[in-house]
C-alpha cells in the first residue's frame, strides 16, 4: 500500500510540491497525518472538457487547471501534441534516424551533380524555379519513378540508384520552389 507521501508523488506539478509541502507541515504537528488533511487545502474541480483539476482554496487566483503539467495528466494526447509544436527541430530525427534513406537521396543528388556524362552542376535545379518546362519534367520525373516502383522495380537501371530516392529528390525540389514562392 502506497503512503501519502507517494501518492502524491504521482500529481502532476504545481500540485505536487504543494500537496507534499503541505503533508510535511501536518507531519511536523501530528504524526497522524492523514490523506484527508494533507489534501484539505485543494479541492477538486471539474472542466468543461470532461477533464478536471486541483483549485488552492486559500487562493482562488491560483487556478491550476491551465498549468501544463494538469492539462498532460489529464488531457495526455493533446499535451503531447502540444509540447511537439512547442519544440525545436530535432534533426537529429533525419540525421540519425533517417540516415540511411537519406544517404540514398544523397547518392541521387551527388550523381546528378557530379558523375553523370553531363553533370548537372551543385544547385543546379535552382534553375529550374518558374520554368514551366523543368516543371514539367520533374512531374515527368516523378511520375516516371513512381510507374516503375508500382511495376516492381525498385533500383532505376540508369543510375543504379533507388526509384523512391529519384522521387524524393523532385519533391524536394517542388517544395523548395513552394518556399522559394512563399517567401517572395
């Protein structure tokens, strides 16, 4: 059986450190404390949400219920949800985790850059921002690998390279011109 003292270990912040400061201070006064006192200063209040969450009642301001440490204890989906927007890009997720269907876009890309018979040249689909035609052809392109991939094959005979690596690389391009386009 689990004492006081761990159950409210198990709140969520700012009604932990209150909940335990509070047992410590009826400790101190009667060894007899009880679940019943150590919880007299909180009372529990129910959200719209369905939710609820722990109101101070010798502070009425001290409304708990938007603290997110209550919306993750009782809304723990939507809390994770919103601690992921509120982080920073962890590129660690794309070079780590990632890292070997990205050395494949990268093979795609070096090859077009450098080892071709006619090499592309570093950036050189830069070029292609607002020219109907390269769009056209990345379109081509895409639908091209993305036919063979539906046949079965998944390594382009020209290149030796992934089918799914060529398509990736064209989205990347569509979508750096879609940034390119919303930034001017």
């Amino acid at each position: 059986m689990r004492s006081i003292k761990q159950w409210f270990e198990t709140l969520p912040e700012p009604i932990r450190s209150k909940a335990l400061a509070e047992v410590d201070e009826i400790e101190q006064h009667d060894e007899r404390a009880t679940f019943g006192l150590a919880l007299s200063s909180f009372y529990w209040s129910e959200s719209e949400d369905g939710g609820g969450y722990w109101l101070d009642i010798y502070n009425d301001h001290d409304d708990l219920s938007q603290h997110p440490d209550v919306l993750a204890y009782n809304q723990p989906e939507k809390a994770m949800k919103d601690s992921l927007k509120a982080r920073k890009l962890d590129w660690t997720l794309l070079t780590v985790d990632m890292r070997p269907a990205l050395e494949k876009v990268a093979e795609v890309l070096h090859h077009a850059a450098y080892d071709k018979d006619i090499p592309y040249g570093p950036g050189n689909w830069m070029k292609g921002h607002g020219d109907p035609v390269f769009g056209r052809e990345l379109l081509g392109a895409l639908d091209r690998h993305e036919t063979a991939i539906q046949k079965g094959e998944l390594i382009d005979p020209d290149d030796d390279k992934p089918h799914r690596a060529h398509k990736i690389c064209s989205e990347l391009f569509l979508l750096m011109f879609d940034i390119m386009d919303d930034e001017s």
